[in-house]
C-alpha cells in the first residue's frame, strides 16, 4: 500500500540515505571479522602458503568466529531457511564423504593414514567453524563481498605489473622479495623467476609462459598455481555480477583471470559471461539465452586457438601439461574400473596421480567422486536448489575435474557455503539519484508519493528472516 510523504519528510527521508551512503563509517565487528576470515583463507590450500600453514589457518579462524558470535550474543542474527539448508547440506555430504572414505582407505591399507587423518580434521573442523559465521545472512554477504573486493585487487595488481613491465621493458626493477612456496622455491636458485617471487604492487608469480619468441609472466595472485586463481577469479567474478556488480571489481577479476595466462582460464572467462548474461536478469528471456548460446560457442574456439596459451599452441610448446593430465586421468579411469570402491585416499602416489579430480577416481571411487561433484557443483536439492548458484560455482567444479587438485581443499568448502540471491531488488538507488543540486525545490512544490518498492534498499536475501539467538 502506497505510503503518502509530505516534502519536508522525503527531503529528510533522501538527504538521510545519501548521508547513508556516501558517508565513511567505522567498520562494525562483522565487517572486521570478514575481512580476517577471508585473509586467514590465504593460509589454507590451495593457496602459495597453504601446503605449510593450513593448520595454522585451521587454529585462528576460532577466535574470529567466536568474536563475532560473542559480540552478536545480545543481538538478533539474521538466517533463512534457504542458508541452513544449503550449510547443513554441505556439512551432510562432507560427512558422508568421510564416512565412506575412512572406512576403505582402511581396509585396502594401501593409503598414508596419517594424511588421510590429518585432512580429516582440517576440512571438517574448517567447515564447521566457517559454516557458524556464514550461516549468518548479512556475514554470508559481506564475507564474500570482501572475497571478491581482495580477489579483484589481487588481479588489478596483476595487470598494473604485466603493464608496468612492458613500459620498462622487464618486471627485474620491480621485485620486492619472495615467498617460500612448498614444493617449489626448494630446487630453484634464482629466486626473482621463481614460484613465489613478489613484484610490485603485490602480484605474486607463478611462473614464465615460453611460446616460440614469446614469454609471458604468469601471475597467481597468492594461490599454489595460476590456474587455481583462475577458477576462484572467474567465480568472483560471476557472484559480483549477481550482487553487488562493482565495475572496477569485476574489471580486476577478469584482468586477473588473463594475467594468470591459463588455457582453461581463458575458456571459464568466456563460459562465466556466458551465464551472466543468461541469470542476471529476474526471469531467463529468450534474447539471453542467444547471447549465452553464442557466447559458450565461442569457449571451444577460443579455449583452442587463443594466440601461444590456446591448446592448439600448447600441445607443441607445453605438450607435457598435457600429456601428464590426460596419463594421470587414464590411470584414474583405469583404476576405478578394477575398483569401482576405490582404493582410499592417498593410496597412489605416483607422479601426478590424483592431480585432479577424474585422475582421483581410483582412490576415492565413485561414491567419493559423486560427494566431491556435489560439493563443489554448489548443487543443493530441496529449498536450497538455485541454479545461479550452480552457474557461479561451475568454473570451480570444471577446473576441479580436469585440471587442479582442489576438490578436497579447505578453500573450496568454505566457498561452497556462498548464498547467491536469487533475486537483487536496486530501485531503492532510484531515491537517492534524486539527491543533485536544486532537488529540494523541486521536491518542494508539492506532495509526493513513495511506495514501499521505491523506497526498499539492496536486499540479496529474498525470502523471510529467521531469528537465531
């Protein structure tokens, strides 16, 4: 029902949400406890740190979660129905992946049963405190709004050096320092080309892409390799066009994304545009379903024959990335047709054995492999079933199980609790572009209607609020 505003009061009404808005206000503690909770994901795998400092992560994220919870002890925190589903779905699969898991790498006493323990604990004890903070509704958002803010400032950072190298014909003048990254930095004695070598601003390289007399630098923007930045990007990117829509933060993922100069980057940046364009609007209209068909058409040419990083050229100068893909996925295939159960976690330690997820099938099974597609797909029956979701989370899922060993990462758990709305209601800024020079005469002579819908704010949570005390 239309609510009738006298001049004077929708004066105030406007001039009060402009000061809202454009004001700079304190940040409050759940603002605070995101951002921390978002960089302690940077010392988890499959980030540059995470190999070492996992646990560490594991330890600190407690005393974050429960400061938000203790500081909220005498307030109304806000879920719904569709946010408990889609954590208490998340937390079930994890268990019944761990129930079938323990249990074979067992009895088959082919795995390294110390880390199978150990990634027992952390995943599940990661999920668990992560999942208190997140099934908050306005944490969930804001949590993943500092994610893609830092995500994105990482790839402006990767752009700013790619474009200050090319002016000063070289990155040498601009390297700070390296990290130590597990697995890498150890048999490396040039540390400046290294995995882990830090150049101004903050853009932390993965590595150089050699293509004939071409050579790319390859940046990672902290995570273990360029191709798991790639996957996080592109899921960024899709969640920030569903909600906020940032220009400047999504010019910085997918700038990001080509700096990371992946062949499957490349690909997932034209197939998360793709289903932009298709969900961004309340309801799928036939004009987006051609401009999605005629973008995921463009994937397989420009994933084959994008100029030195497409596949075509890849095959001749980096046919080993490959080829050692497509062996280690033969293996897993090949494995599991023996042992449809699996053989248990770690049970295959071969050279690239378990590099992604097909290639980990001989370990973990079918069964395995169905609770990690659903984990990562972001698929969730029931109330929480929304297939933007799932459109945002795909880059995850196809990277996952053709190209990285991310499925079982802490990271990718705590991604997976993200709530995309499905719907995002933007005319409450339709009231304050009438804040401009000259409006209060305006709005002075005379009466004025405001309706409820005019007046409502940016709201990602559609369906009614739930107290948890």
């Amino acid at each position: 029902m239309a609510a009738v505003i006298e001049p004077p009061k929708l004066e105030l009404v406007i001039i009060k949400m402009w000061m809202r808005r454009y004001s700079v206000q304190k940040p409050d503690v759940t603002g605070v406890v995101s951002l921390g909770l978002v960089l302690n994901l940077f010392l988890m795998r499959p980030t540059a740190l995470g190999e070492t400092y996992t646990s560490l992560g594991m330890v600190l994220a407690v005393p974050l979660v429960y400061l938000h919870i203790w500081h909220n002890t005498k307030r109304t925190r806000y879920s719904n129905a569709v946010i408990r589903w889609d954590i208490a779905s998340l937390l079930s699969l994890l268990c019944l992946y761990w129930l079938y898991i323990c249990p074979i790498s067992i009895v088959f006493e082919m795995s390294q049963l110390d880390w199978v323990l150990k990634e027992f604990v952390t995943t599940l004890m990661i999920a668990l405190v992560y999942g208190m903070f997140l099934m908050d509704a306005e944490a969930n958002r804001r949590f993943f709004k500092t994610l893609c803010t830092v995500i994105s400032v990482l790839g402006l950072s990767s752009v700013i050096t790619v474009a200050l190298s090319a002016i000063l014909g070289s990155k040498d003048a601009l390297f700070l320092f390296s990290l130590n990254v597990k697995g890498y930095t150890e048999v490396t004695l040039h540390q400046e080309t290294s995995t882990g070598a830090i150049y101004f601003p903050f853009s932390m390289l993965y590595g150089d892409y050699v293509s004939g007399t071409v050579k790319l630098d390859r940046y990672c923007a902290f995570f273990r390799e360029a191709g798991i930045y790639q996957a996080v990007a592109c899921f960024c990117l899709a969640y920030e066009a569903f909600t906020r829509r940032s220009k400047l933060v999504m010019f910085g993922l997918a700038g990001g994304t080509i700096c990371a100069f992946s062949s499957l980057g490349i690909a997932l940046l034209a197939m998360s545009i793709g289903t932009i364009f298709l969900f961004s609007g309340s309801r799928v209209a036939s004009w987006r379903v051609v401009i999605t068909a005629v973008i995921l058409g463009l994937v397989y040419p420009v994933s084959m024959y994008t100029p030195y990083i497409g596949l075509e050229d890849k095959a001749v100068t980096h046919g080993a990335s490959l080829s050692d893909r497509s062996s280690s996925i033969e293996r897993g295939l090949e494995d599991v047709r023996r042992n449809p159960f699996g053989n248990g976690l770690y049970s295959s330690l071969g050279k690239n054995d378990g590099i992604c997820l097909l290639a980990e099938l001989g370990m973990i099974g079918l069964f395995g492999f169905a609770c990690k597609v659903l984990l990562l797909s972001g698929l969730r029956l029931g109330p929480g079933l929304n297939w933007k979701k799932v459109a945002t989370c795909a880059p995850l899922l196809i990277t996952a199980l053709v190209s990285q060993p991310i499925a079982g990462a802490p990271v990718m758990l705590v991604i997976g609790m993200v709530f995309v709305p499905r719907v995002v209601n933007r005319k409450g800024r339709a009231a304050l572009r009438l804040m401009r020079p000259g409006m209060p005469e305006i709005l002075a002579s005379g009466p004025a209607v405001v309706t409820a819908k005019q007046m409502s704010v940016d709201s990602p949570l559609p369906d009614s609020f739930v107290a948890n005390n």
